[in-house]
C-alpha cells in the first residue's frame, strides 16, 4: 500500500539551478540514493524519497529537512517492481510537488552466486528490482517530461554494467540491461528536450558493499579488512567509492548545463573501467 507523507516546506533560493525542479529518488532511504537526494535538495530541487522501508525514508527526511537552502522533502512508500504501486506513488508525488523533473533510478539489489547455484528465482529477482523495476518508474515519469519539454532521467547502473564479474551474473545482466534501456531512450528521447543517461559506480560504501564483506569472511575466513581491500583491489586509487563522490556524478547530469550528455554511462570508479 502506497502511503504519503506531508512535506515540510523550507524556502531556498530561486538563484539555485534545481530551483522549482521536482526530483524523484528510488531507494532513497540509505546510501546513494540518500546521498543523491541530498545532493538535489542543496541544488535547489523538490524531493521526493521513494523507497519500501517507512521508517528509514523518515529519518532521512528529518535530516535533509534541517538542511540550510534545502527544497521541499516528501516521502513516497513503493515498491519498484510493483506497476501499479509506482503508478500509484508517482501520481501522488505530481499532485503534491507537479510533475516529475529528474527521475533517479536508484532502487536496486545485489546477490552473489556462481551460475551454477544460480535458480531462476534469484535470476529473475535481480531483473525485477534492478531493470524492470526502472522500466516501470520511467514508464511513469516521462509523459510528464515529454509534455514539458525538459526532463532529466539518471539510472544508477554499476561497473558491473560494463564489465563482467564473477560470481553475480544476474545482477550484472540485470546492469547491462538498463544500460540497454539508457542507451535506447535516450535516442527516442534525444529531440525532446528530456536526457537519459547511467552513472556506474565502483564497489561502493554502501550496504550493498558491507554484506558482500561479510559474505567473503563467512565463506573464506578472510578479516573484514582483507575482504574490503579485496574488493577495493580492481580501483586503481585502492579504496572504495564513496557515495557523495557517486551523488555528484547523478546531480551534474541533472543540470540544465548538461543537456548535451546522453546515453552516456559515466563510470564513477577511480579509473577501474576506461
């Protein structure tokens, strides 16, 4: 059930060049999804966190309220992979802030296995959260754009999007797929005045990150500080992303002195993937 909380409504300055923007960020109750509503809020932009988790979408909604020069923050409970829930949420989000201006793609899942251990139910599992889940949020949000004439779509994708990785072949099938999709929008959508583009982060500092440490100490008896130099061993710099670094990226794409970047996947990865 989709639910919505009332916005605060702090003033920001109209200087700001997200100003009188609604931005719309998936899985942002931790993370780069938090870490990317943030970075829209100092920019001017109206936000609306969307996410499964009430309780954590809240507490993100109490910090970034606080923020000094912040945009108006509202909360949208869905799940991506539910079509009429996004609908349902989507529609709330426009009668309260208006239309969809930035859509952020950022809901998504990481599961490992070999392929050999991989069931049809984790395959499809990694589709339905981290490709499908941004067909149906796009599906939502653009008519909006294309009735404006300006709009902003940023998919978080991965490395993993670019490059194969062992041991996750439905997660990064699932990435190169919503690069596809990127890649296919954007030119639909290229005369429009609406961009379409994917940022691709390295192994970052998330959750995401943390139980994939904690999955290579229970399985090699590794430390916790091997298993996280492991994986931040294919990053040149030798040290894992941060999600601010990877926030930036998404809210650069956003601006209006942007427009001429799409189908772009920008790598945000220390130079891992050239």
């Amino acid at each position: 059930m989709n639910q919505a909380i009332e916005p605060r409504q702090p003033s920001h300055p109209a200087s700001l060049p997200l100003a009188g923007k609604h931005a719309l960020v998936t899985g942002a109750s931790r993370g780069i999804g938090a870490a990317c509503a943030r970075a829209l809020l100092l920019r001017g932009a109206r936000v609306t966190l969307a996410g499964r988790d009430l309780p954590a979408l809240q507490a993100v909604q109490e910090e970034l309220g606080a923020l000094a020069a912040a945009g108006e923050v509202a909360i949208s409970v869905l799940d991506v992979r539910d079509e009429d829930l996004v609908h349902a949420g989507f529609a709330d989000a426009v009668r309260r802030f208006g239309r969809i201006d930035i859509l952020i793609n950022n809901a998504g899942q990481a599961q490992a296995a070999p392929f050999a251990k991989t069931d049809s139910a984790l395959w499809q599992r990694m589709l339905d959260v981290n490709l499908t889940g941004a067909f149906h949020c796009t599906q939502a949000a653009l008519p909006g754009m294309l009735e404006a004439g300006w709009g902003r779509i940023v998919n978080l994708a991965s490395t993993a999007g670019l490059v194969g990785y062992r041991y996750v072949s439905a997660y990064a099938a699932a990435k190169h797929g919503l690069i596809g999709l990127t890649r296919a929008l954007a030119l639909e959508v290229a005369n429009k005045g609406v961009t379409v583009n994917a940022v691709c982060p390295g192994y970052t500092e998330t959750d995401i990150v943390r139980e994939a440490v904690a999955n290579i100490v229970a399985k090699t008896g590794r430390s916790e500080a091997e298993a996280r130099a492991e994986l931040a061993a294919g990053n040149p710099q030798q040290r894992l992303v941060q999600c601010d670094e990877v926030a930036n990226a998404v809210a650069w794409l956003c601006l209006p002195e942007s427009a001429a970047m799409n189908g772009q996947s920008v790598a945000v990865a220390g130079g891992e993937v050239m």
